[in-house]
C-alpha cells in the first residue's frame, strides 16, 4: 500500500465528503473512514472510505490519489467481491 503525503491525504479526504454528500443528497445513510466520522462495516475484509445504504441498495467506493491508484489492487478486489456477495456495487474514484 502506497501512502500519501500531506496533499494527497487532503485531496483524498476532500473527495470521501463530496461523496458523502452526494450520497447524503440521495437520502442514503453513510459512513466514511474519515477522522470523527462513524466507521464504516467490513466489506471482503477491508473497511472501505465510504459505505452508503438505502433500502436495498448498497454503494461502496474507495477514494484513491493518483499516488494509490495502482497500489492497492489487493485491496479494490477483496471490497468488490465483498460488495458484490452484499449485493451492492463498488466503484473506485480518484481524488485529482
């Protein structure tokens, strides 16, 4: 797993709130892996950076910078076959 500096962080965690609200929007329910912010479940293992539910559909994305996009590969695929066995969708956005 590649870590990011300062920047990165910031851009990934400007982007993982502009998801959740986009979600929030929605009238989805949310958690992110966000300082302060209730945590997401498991999924395929893995806590993912956002986890919205309404009803029966489930969305799970992973924030990544273009630092990590590539890096953590292992990870993208234990959450999309965990969200995929939860019957929700995965998508993987990258901060710029």
């Amino acid at each position: 797993m590649a870590h990011r500096g300062k920047v990165g962080q910031t851009k990934h965690d400007k982007k993982v709130s502009q998801r959740l609200d986009f979600y929030k929007e929605r009238g989805f329910r949310t958690w992110a892996d966000l300082p302060n912010r209730a945590k997401p479940p498991k999924v395929g293992g893995r806590i993912p950076d956002i986890y919205a539910r309404k009803k029966s559909k489930l969305f799970v994305e992973e924030i990544e910078t273009p630092v990590t996009r590539n890096t953590d590969t292992k990870q993208h695929q234990q959450l999309r076959k965990g969200t995929k066995d939860l019957g929700g969708k995965f998508n993987i956005k990258i901060a710029k």
